[in-house]
C-alpha cells in the first residue's frame, strides 16, 4: 500500500458510525412527535438551544404531568348555602330574629342558627298597657331594645283637640302618679332622628282602677265558663254525629226494632182494651137473660 492510503478508508469508516448512530435517534424523534405533539416541541426546542436530547425529553415529561386533564384532585362543586329568616319578636317598631342556615350546616344539621340581627315593623304600636301599677303610681316602658341609650325617648301627655305637652323625661321608663282625671301618655322612639315606634297608655284614677279590677275577673269568669260550655256542647255533638255515621247500619237496626216493638205494644194495648170492654158488657146481657127466665118461669 502506498503511504497515506489508510486516510480514505478511516474517514469512510467514522461517516459510517455516524449514520448509524444518527438514524436510531432520528427514528425515536418521528415516533414521540407521533404520539405527543407537546413532547415533540419540547424536543425542538432543545434541539434548537442546544440543550441536548436528555434535556428535551425531562421538560416534555414535566409539560405532560402538570397537563391539567391529569390533576391528581379535582375541585370539588361548592355547597349552595340557603338563608332563611325566623320570626321577628316584635309586631311593630323594632325587635330582632335569628337567621338560620337551611343547607351546609355543619354535622349534617338540618337548620342552624348563622346570627341573630335586628327586624323592624309598623311604626304605630297602638294602645300599650303599663309594665306595673298600683294605687298610687303607674310605671309605663317605650318599645327599645338593648342597649336602650342608642335610642332617643320623648314622652307627651296628649290632650284632646290641643297640642301634647312634652315632658322632660327623656328615659325609656316613666313613673307618674295617679291622676285626678284620667290621661293618656305617648311615647315616641327616635334612632337616628327616625322615629322607630310610638306607644301610648291611658292612666286611670285610683277610683276608676280599683272599679276595674272588681268587674274586670266577674266578667271575664262568666265570659270563660260560657265559652267552655259552648264548646263542650260543640265537641259532643260532633262526637254523637261521627258516631252515627260510623255505626249507621247498628243505629238503622236500633231504631226500626224499637219502632216495631213499640208498634206490638200498641196493638196489644188495642187487645186488651177490646177484651175488658166485652167482658164489661157479658154481665149485663147474663143479667137480662136471667131476669127473662125468670119472668117465663112466674108466668
């Protein structure tokens, strides 16, 4: 061989190795873009930084666990809270209620209690009577709630067909004395320069209450025992009646063997009354038989 031939040859070798080891790496490429579109651009883009194979294949592994159809817990659905509303203590000016949780309690509780807050109703609270009264002084209380000093309070003595006199008090209680004439009192609840509720009272004369407390428990005595009376009557009646319907057939069958019997008694009452009227009559007729025998016989 002439010196320098084995060149040639070296290099058709090292191209030879190097095809066949970039055809196995080529095939692997083509068959993961096949199946992974997002492993085959993370594969591109190393590639195209020159971050090398191993590289690629890490962040196209990373790209396909963080996919979010794959999540290892899935949101759960939110449990739809239902309010509901109590009653409120009050019918009028201002009260609270509670407010109650209807779904999502929790312990699986049908209804739980979430707050209590404040309600409010009509403003006119009518004719109120007083918290405590004897024969001497009255003690009469406008419509607040806790704590009472967030309210403001004006009490007025009202006078027919004249303007009401405002008095001084300016609490929610008032004590007055009994008056020579009777007097009514109004109270008027402010929160907030809104008025919230107005109250008024009668006060009476000391004469006046004691003649209210002697009729008052008489009537309403006779008032109670007439209503209990009616009502009873109405409860056995209803009684007496579902009765015979439910039994109609036995009570039918009562009634008409008691009509028949009392229909036998009658005709043999007849009977009877017939037979002492012919027996009435046989001694007579014995008698005129007698006296004609007795006349053929003289003769």
């Amino acid at each position: 061989m002439r010196p320098g031939g084995g060149c040639p040859a070296a290099l058709l070798l090292a191209v030879g190795w190097l095809l066949l080891a970039g055809l196995p790496a080529a095939r692997g490429v083509n068959v993961t873009a096949l199946q992974d579109p997002g492993r085959a651009r993370s594969l591109d883009e190393g590639e195209h930084y020159g971050d090398g194979d191993g590289e690629g294949e890490g962040e196209a592994e990373e790209g396909a666990e963080n996919y979010p159809g794959e999540s290892e817990h899935p949101s759960q659905p939110e449990v739809v809270k239902e309010v509901e509303f109590g009653m409120c203590t009050v019918t009028c000016g201002v009260g609270i209620r509670e407010v109650m949780l209807t779904n999502g309690c929790p312990g699986g509780e049908s209804k739980c209690i979430v707050r209590v807050e404040e309600c409010r109703g009509p403003v006119d609270c009518g004719w109120g009577k007083p918290i405590s009264e004897s024969l001497d002084s009255v003690k009469l209380a406008c419509v607040h709630t806790a704590p009472e000093n967030r309210f403001k309070y004006i009490w007025k003595i009202l006078r027919p067909e004249q303007q009401p006199v405002v008095l001084a008090n300016d609490s929610a209680i008032l004590e007055v004395s009994r008056p020579i004439h009777p007097l009514d009192y109004e109270c008027d609840t402010f929160e907030n320069n809104e008025i919230v509720a107005s109250l008024r009272f009668t006060v009476y004369t000391s004469n006046e209450l004691q003649m209210k407390r002697s009729k008052g428990p008489d009537t309403d005595a006779v008032l109670v025992f007439v209503l209990t009376i009616g009502v009873v009557m109405c409860i056995f009646v209803i009684f007496v009646l579902i009765f015979i319907i439910i039994n109609w057939a036995a009570v039918k069958s009562f009634w008409e063997g008691k009509v028949s019997g009392t229909e036998v008694r009658s005709e043999q009452t007849s009977v009877k009354g017939k037979g002492s009227a012919s027996l009435e009559r046989s001694p007579t007729g014995i008698r005129g038989r007698e006296d004609d025998a007795l006349s053929e016989w003289n003769d």
